[in-house]
C-alpha cells in the first residue's frame, strides 16, 4: 500500500483530552504524520469552522451537537488523483468526529482504497468502519482499521510502519 498514491485524511484535536490530560498536538496528528511518511502522502487536516471547547468534557457535548451539521473550515473537492485514502479520527460518541463526515460525503470514492485509524482511550473502533462504508459505498473500504489508544500515539510509529505494509 504504501506505493500507492494516498491521501491522508485527518481530525485531531489538541487540548484536554480524555486521560492524556492537556495536549499541545493532537493524537491523530502524530498517526496521520507516521502515514504521511511512511506513504510520502498528500495529507488534509479537517478543521472545524468553530473550534472546540479546550476542555474535554465540553467538547464531546459539543460534538455530539454537531452531529449530521458540522461545518469545516475547507472542504476537499477532488481526489480523484489518489488511489489510497487513509481516515482518521479521534473516537467520539461511538464513531468519527462528526466534522469527518462533513470533509467526505460528497467525495467520489469510486475506485478508491480506504484505510481507517482512529485513537481512543477505550472505545477502540467504534462503529467506525460500518459508518465510512455507509458514507462512502463505491470505495473498497477495508477491513483492516487499528485503533491506537491516543496515550501511545506518540510512540506507535513501528505499529503505523507495520499496518501501512
């Protein structure tokens, strides 16, 4: 896979996070960079059009606000040109950040490989591949997602290296 030219979207967000505590770099960030090294990727951050809260318990209320109406700062408009796409994403209320979906419902995945990380402190997975399959249909959305527990984000580049292949 890591011949293939990829395209890595991202969420992440820095701040209080659940038992990490008070994080200058997101944990997804430090995932998406391995990927983006490893594959010499193009990478996308998706950004939300209002930031959330600092503090952790006030920002997963704030997403599951934002739920099916979360508005992102740019939008990707053409990926046509990439044959692997990599999601990725923080696990709230179950699945992706809800500004995930937002960066790519009105994508065309036909042909398209997608690869999925998420980071966690206990939800793992989630719902997350069923849901990205559900978003994107006409994509080959594999089944081999990790989930990173984002405390060992910072030192999981060799479990990155292995999954990418």
């Amino acid at each position: 896979m890591k011949d293939k030219k990829s395209l890595i979207i991202y969420f992440s967000r820095a701040d209080e996070n659940y038992s990490v505590g008070y994080i200058e770099k997101g944990n997804t960030e430090y995932i998406a960079e391995f990927v983006r090294d490893i594959t010499h990727g193009d990478i996308f951050k998706v950004e939300p059009l209002v930031p959330y809260a600092k503090d952790y318990k006030t920002c997963i209320e704030e997403a599951k606000e934002r739920v099916g109406n979360a508005p992102i700062k740019e939008k990707l408009n053409d990926i046509s040109s990439y044959e692997v796409i990599y999601i990725m994403s923080p696990i709230y209320w179950g699945t992706y950040a809800p500004e995930i979906e937002t960066a790519i419902k009105d994508l065309d995945f036909t042909g398209k490989t997608i690869r999925i990380v998420t980071t966690h402190e206990g939800s793992g997975l989630g719902s997350i591949v069923s849901d990205i399959k559900r978003i994107c249909p006409s994509a080959n959305v594999l089944n081999d997602a990790i989930a990173i527990k984002g405390s060992d984000a910072k030192n999981s580049k060799s479990k990155i290296e292995e999954w990418v292949g």
